[in-house]
C-alpha cells in the first residue's frame, strides 16, 4: 500500500532525510526541543498554508482554467504569470558559501552554491527566485541607495575571472531591512538542462557612484547568519504535458466484500449537497462517504511537513431507476438505468462514481532536506454522481 501511495505522490521511494527541526506549528506534541528551523521550510509551509487554502475556496472554478498558485505569493505581475501552472515548488539550501572579502582586492562579491541533484526531469522552470535576507546597515547613511545584482556563474577559470551571466538588479536603501527577492529563473532552466553547469550564483553590491560594497558590510545575510534568515533558492516546476506515471507490475488484490449498507455516521455529510441521504428500495443511494488517509499511520511524519493526513473521500451507493436530480446523473446513465429495466441480464444499472475530483497538495523534505511542495491534482471527490 505505501508503494502504491508513493506512486502516486509521483516518488520512486520513500524519502530518508537526515533529522531536522520542523516548524513549531507542526512538530508533534511532546517533541523534544530543538533549534529553529531554517528560512526555507518556513516560506515553503506558508505557501502551503496559502495553497491549501485555495484548495479549499476553489468549489466553483475549474482547476486546469487557471494556475494553482494563489496570487498573494508573488511580488509582481509578472511572477504571478510566470508560475501560473506549476504543479511543483522545491527549495534549494545554500551548501557553500564564498565570499571576497575586504583583505582582498575589489570587488567585492559573494557566492551560492545549491544541492540541485534533486531537481525533476521532464519538467518545464516556470520560475525560480533566490531569496536573501538584508538588515539594516549601519556602515553608511540610512538614505544611501545601494545597487545588489545577482549572476551566474557559467565558467570558472584558474587564471581569471570566471564568466558570468547577469540575472537579476534590484536597488534599496541601506536602511532597508527584510527579504530581497531576485529572478533567477534563467540559471535555473541552464542547472536543469545541463548539472554540470551549477556552478552557483555570485551578488555584488555597489553604491550608486560605482563603488563596491562588501555584503556583508551592506546587511546581506549567509548561512551563518540566524537559521531563519539564512538564503536559499525557490524554484517552480510545471509538469510535461505527456509525461505519464511509471508501470507497475499488477497485484493480486483481495477483494473488499460487498457491503449492503453503509454505517459511517450522518456527520460525514457536506450539509445542502448530494451527500444528502436518499433510499431506494431500503438501500443507500450513490453519494460520497468518508475516507481519510493518515500519514501519521502510516509512519510518515519524519519527511512530510504537512498535511498530517488528507479526506480522500469515496463513492458508493445505488444508481437505481428513477434515477432523480440528486443523484447528478448523467443522460446516458438514465438511458442505460432504462435499458437495465428492460434487460438487467444484458446491461448493467449505472454505476456510482465520482462527478468532480479536486487537488491536494504535500509539503515534505527529500533525501538531501530538500523542502518540495507539490500539487496531486485529482486526489479528493468533491461530488458523487451516476455514471
């Protein structure tokens, strides 16, 4: 069963990361203390935070008509198209750190180095941010503008200076304190193209008459920084249209005895909706029931973040004639209850089965803790119907 359900989640096997500390809203009661975590699982658990409750309002849209990511996230226009799609976010923590500092000669600079091994193939960068946190500066006049670009770095040399490519430009005051968000979705389609060309990214910092800045000097946080501040790069992934999930070898299942009448209790029904129960000849009619698939149980709360669980919900009941509105049947599941009539040895009733399916989204950490949040589209009925 957890192999089944890790195929779907789209992984080939259960994610082993090392241990780490979970943000304090989810970290189960009683668990010891530990150190804060860091910057990225707290953005990515706010985002899920948003994405789940999107999930929740989207009753009346269509999934596929518009992107999955709520707008309130993005910083312009222009991010919100730019991940308008995507089905994936992965968070990337910076594991080296170089800096030219003020003992060596100008520029000065600053370097990230991110684990990308876990970046997904066959997937489309729809966008990619690198987030880093900037304090106030007490080394030059609080109104003093300040120029920070970020490049990649596309080759090192022994002998000179390595070639870059420009990314992004951003200008703020020295006074400025917060987080600084840069475009970096250019190096991000390069890394996913081709590993071998992650070299990391390099910010420097200029006053607005040229001069160059040390980083640090300017504010600008790095992984020795708090926990909760330190950088890292966020990236959007949208799926191929033709990708299609991996064949399993087919298992010999038991099947579940045919149940003729249904004991969960009336509070799982959705109030003024098709859940209603109705009765035809003594038996349920088709609507939606209860059920919920828990993490917790099934021993999966080292790498998922959230949710503890999800209400999958499924199908069951009869689809007898007449088959009336509450039943949400469709025109050929009434011809076909009509010939049932007619000839029930030769054709089936209509069958119960869901009429609309939405998304669930899994904030979890991969092998190397990696935070990805994804979104499983078709994963909860919302409705029940006759088919």
């Amino acid at each position: 069963m957890q192999r089944e359900i890790l195929a779907l989640l789209g992984l080939p096997g259960r994610p082993r990361p090392r241990p780490r500390a979970r943000p304090a809203s989810l970290a189960p009661s009683g668990a010891a203390r530990q150190q804060p975590p860091s910057a990225a699982p707290l953005f990515m658990l706010d985002l899920y935070r948003a994405m789940a409750r999107e999930e929740d309002d989207d009753d009346g849209e269509d999934e596929a008509a518009r992107g999955p990511w709520s707008p309130a996230w993005a910083r312009s226009p222009s991010r919100t198209r730019a991940a308008d799609g995507a089905d994936t976010v992965m968070s990337f923590v910076n594991l080296v750190e170089l800096d030219r500092d003020i003992f060596h000669q100008k520029p000065y600079w600053k370097e990230f180095r991110f684990d990308l091994t876990q970046i997904p193939t066959g997937e489309t960068v729809t966008a990619a941010e690198f987030r880093i946190y900037k304090t106030q500066s007490f080394s030059w006049h609080v109104n003093k503008t300040l120029h920070i670009s970020i490049y990649e770095i596309v080759q090192e040399h022994r002998n000179r200076e390595s070639e870059l490519l420009f990314l992004d430009l951003q200008d703020f005051q020295a006074r400025t304190e917060g987080w600084l968000v840069f475009d970096v979705a250019a190096a991000s389609n390069h890394w996913l193209l081709n590993r071998k060309y992650n070299l990391g990214l390099r910010l420097y910092v200029e006053t607005e008459d040229g001069q160059s800045v040390d980083p640090g000097l300017a504010g600008l946080l790095g992984r020795h920084g708090p926990r909760s501040k330190q950088p890292f790069v966020v990236t959007f992934f949208r799926a191929s249209q033709n990708q299609v999930r991996v064949p399993r070898a087919a298992k010999q299942l038991r099947k579940r005895p045919h149940r003729k009448a249904n004991n969960f209790p009336h509070a799982n029904r959705l109030p003024g909706s098709f859940d209603d129960v109705h009765f035809s000849e003594g038996r349920q009619v088709c609507r939606r029931h209860e059920l919920y698939v828990s993490f917790q149980h099934l021993g999966w709360l080292d790498w998922v973040i959230a949710p503890q669980g999800y209400s999958a919900f499924y199908c069951e009941g009869e689809c007898a004639f007449p088959l009336d509105s509450c039943m949400n049947a469709t025109n050929h599941a009434i011809l076909q209850s009509l010939v049932h009539l007619m000839k029930p040895e030769a054709v089936p009733k209509a069958c119960c089965a869901p009429t609309k399916l939405s998304a669930t989204s899994v904030l979890y950490y991969d092998s190397n803790n990696n935070v990805i949040l994804k979104k499983h589209r078709n994963m909860v009925v919302k409705t029940c119907g006759c088919h």
